[in-house]
C-alpha cells in the first residue's frame, strides 16, 4: 500500500473513532430544546455534568458487524461528592414491626437501633415513631430537642410485641405522620422494618406496592429493612424500587443500628431526586429490556419508543448503574446507526431547581469483524456480562426457593462462562471480584442444611443479584 493508501486507511479508522458511543450534555430544559442539536461523541466514553449527577454512558460494541445484532448499553450515574456540607433536616418517620415474631432479641435489638438513631437526630430533625401488629400505634412527629428525645426514648422503651403484620397499617400511618410536617422540609424519609410475611389488613404483594407508590407521589422516599428469614424480600425491596429508597437485608438484628445511621446519612445528603432515565429508542432499534429494574414503563412517541426507567433519590457520592439490552441491524458499512438517545430528568436538591441531561449512543457498522472486537467497550462488555449473570442469580434464588438446590448450582455455573467472555476481553483481573462472589453463593448452596439456612440463602442471593444489575448505592 502507498503512503496516500496509508493515510487514508488510518484517517477513515479516527474517522470512525469519532462517531462511537455518546457522552451525556446536560441543560437546563427549555422550550427550544431540539433533539438534533450537535451531539458531542467520543470514544471511550466520558462523563460530562454541570449539575448535582454525572451521566456516562457507552456501548459494549461501539462498531458492529452487518446483521442483527445484540448490543448493550451501559448508563452510569453518579452524585456529586458534598465533602464538609452540613447536613440537611430531615422529616423521618420509623415504622417498627413489632408482630409476635419480632419478639424477643430481634425487637429489643430493634429498639435500641431506635433509641441509637433518636441520639444522632440534631433539633432541626423531625422524627415519628410507628409500630404495628395486628393494631398500629404512633407517636406524632416532633422536632428532636433535647426535651423530645426524652419523650422519644420513653415511647420507644414502651414498645411490645404483639399480633401479626399489617404491613399496610403502619406504611399508611407512617406516611400520615410524615405529611404532617411535609412542606416545612426539604427530605422526607420513611424506614419501614418488618421480619415477616403480611398477614393482616393488605397483603397482596400489588396492593402493599401501590401504598408505598402513594406514598412516593407526596415526595417521600421509602426504604424498607428486612431482618431474619420469614419477610418477602421480594416484595420488601420492591418497596424500596418504588420508594426510590434503599433496601437493606440483614440476617442479624444487632446491625440495624448501622443501617439506621447509614439511611440517616442518605436521607440528610440528598442530592437529587424524582431521578428518571428515559431511553428515545429510534426506528431500527429495540430495547430488548433494561435489566433488573421493574419500575420500567414504554410509550410511543411517533416512530421513536420512550422506555423510562424510574431511578431513587440521591445522597451525596451515591453511585447506580442502569443495564440495557438493544438488538441493531447493521446494513451498510460505514453507516452510524443511532441505538438511543438519554434523557436524564430530576430536581437537583441543592440548585433547588429541575434539570435535564441529553445524550446519545451511536454505533459505527462495518464489514472489518477485527474492527469490531478491538474496538469492544471493556467496562461495558463487563458491566453486561455482571447483570446478565445477576439474572441467572435471581433465577438460582427461586430454585432454592423451590428445593432445587441442584437446579440453582446450575445456574450459578453458568456465570462462569459469561465471565469468562468478560475476562477474556477485559482481563481477568476485571471480573475477580465476580468470581469471589459466585463461588460464596455456590459454597452457600453446599452448607444450607436447613429450611432456615435455605432462606437465608435466598435473601443473600437475590440481595447479590440487585447490587449485580447496578442498584449498588441503594442496596445495603
């Protein structure tokens, strides 16, 4: 080849560098938005924001081949970090179940998370105390001054077991309490904590779920802690899903003083919230799925479909992830084929104002298969293969859940090969952590020799699986 060829050949490879994967631009929204404006593209993806989140997002084959294709996009959000910020107030109601399984270490340990808690509130915090059996009982929310911590000290130290679980009794008191005092904050908080399943008032998994919906419409995130191994953690962390809170599993009852504090801390560096990422996925592209998130809802708008994914509140550094399955149909070489575009939507809590973030992901086709596989996204070719394999997970919980532990072997051994995929494109190095991760789950299989080890193991394994799909900063 002569030096013009050469040239050329290397000019048409930048060229095509150029034209991969979008990086988000973020505005404020105004009625002259219009999607064709100049879309920055570069390659590898890089992370711009000029509000209180960063969006990056990439593909995992930022050139593909002719033909139908899967391609997956990944979309990283982050907070900004708030280092030496006083915190903010917070309104904050407690809803303890205090059911007859509770009694005993489990709701002693519970009080005295409370009573923990109560100690860290400063005077400008509000806080509600709400416990339920059968029955629900509550103390109003008050300021937590020196004087009213005693009165909170002294209701927590009244609380006994008794009854069964009305879940739906104490979300809805809970909530009741909080709006009382709604407008005068900025964070409004629920933390619900039960040990087991409902058994009064609602117990449908849909109707408890539109409850905490209800709730969530008044500005108030819920976060839900599940303690033992009789709770739905099904339907606990859907709690948290539709709350835009965080969720918590803990096996033992002497940590919730750790996860109180931690919500706590959540809930007073609030960055963001009312989080929403819709992908525009244009005619010729197909959102297959967005992986793990339940709170997904599709429309069409002309040729373009709008899928919109309903994300939690933000703290301060707190980091999520959002995995999505697109298939393509590359055509003609050297065509840039538009996969989606992202539109980031939420109120920046400390602009105390709306803010709208723009992005777009495209993808190069060409007939070089070498172009292809040099060019793969390696953060994103390992962000895929870890919430893919988070499905398998999910799938191995519900086999254990059915007494198929060998079914659930399996299924775990199955991520070995997406894995493998990943390291081999990635290094090994890149997904170690994964593998440490799959072999815990496979020895607990091995060692849960009672129905109770069995749940135990469920919840530790579904709990895996949400922070693998990319819920990390609200699954503690």
């Amino acid at each position: 080849m002569n030096r013009t060829g050469i040239f050329l050949a290397v000019a048409g490879v930048l060229a095509l560098i150029a034209l991969v994967a979008g990086v988000p631009r973020f505005t404020k929204p105004t009625p002259n938005t219009h999607p064709n404006e100049p879309i920055v593209n570069v390659h590898p993806a890089k992370t711009v924001s000029n509000g209180s989140l960063s969006m990056t997002g990439r593909l995992s084959h930022p050139f593909i081949s002719l033909g139908h294709q899967d391609v997956f996009a990944t979309v990283d959000l982050r907070a900004v970090e708030v280092p030496g910020a006083a915190r903010s107030a917070v309104n904050l109601a407690l809803v303890i179940d205090r059911s007859g399984s509770m009694s005993g270490f489990k709701l002693n340990q519970a009080k005295q998370a409370a009573r923990q808690l109560i100690s860290q509130l400063s005077p400008t915090d509000r806080l509600a105390i709400v416990h339920y059996g059968s029955d629900v009982k509550s103390l109003d929310g008050m300021l937590a001054t020196p004087g009213n911590k005693e009165k909170l000290f002294a209701y927590v130290d009244g609380i006994w077991d008794d009854g069964g679980t009305n879940i739906a009794a104490g979300l809805t008191t809970g909530r009741d309490v909080l709006l009382a005092a709604r407008n005068d904050f900025k964070v409004n908080r629920l933390i619900l904590i039960s040990d087991g399943q409902p058994t009064e008032g609602i117990i449908e998994a849909d109707g408890l779920t539109a409850i905490v919906r209800d709730i969530r419409t008044y500005g108030v995130s819920v976060s839900s802690v599940g303690v033992g191994d009789d709770f739905n953690e099904q339907l606990m962390s859907s709690f948290a899903e539709v709350g835009a809170g965080a969720y918590a599993f803990l096996q033992d009852a002497a940590q919730l003083g750790a996860i109180f504090q931690k919500d706590l801390n959540a809930a007073s560096t609030q960055v963001a919230r009312g989080v929403s990422l819709t992908f525009r996925v244009p005619k010729g592209a197909q959102l297959q799925r967005v992986l793990g998130y339940s709170q997904v809802t599709r429309r069409m708008d002309g040729d373009a479909e709008l899928v919109t994914v309903a994300l939690p509140d933000f703290a301060a550094a707190q980091q999520e992830r959002v995995v999505a399955h697109f298939t393509v149909d590359g055509v003609i070489a050297g065509d840039s084929i538009d996969v989606s575009a992202l539109d980031l939507s939420y109120l920046d809590v400390l602009a105390d104002g709306a803010v709208h973030g723009e992005a777009r992901l495209s993808a190069m086709t060409t007939d070089q298969v070498k172009v292809v596989m040099d060019n793969r996204d390696k953060d994103a070719i390992v962000f895929a293969a870890r919430a893919r394999a988070a499905d398998n997970t999910a799938k191995a919980a519900e086999s254990i859940e059915q007494g198929d532990r060998e079914g659930a072997r399996k299924l775990l051994q199955l991520n070995e090969i997406l894995f493998d995929e990943a390291g081999a494109v990635a290094g090994a190095p890149a997904v170690m952590e994964d593998r440490a991760n799959q072999k815990k789950l496979e020895v607990g299989i091995d060692q849960a020799n009672s129905e109770a080890d069995g749940k135990i193991l469920q919840k530790q394994i579904r709990t895996q699986a949400r922070r693998d799909y990319g819920l990390m900063g609200s699954t503690y």
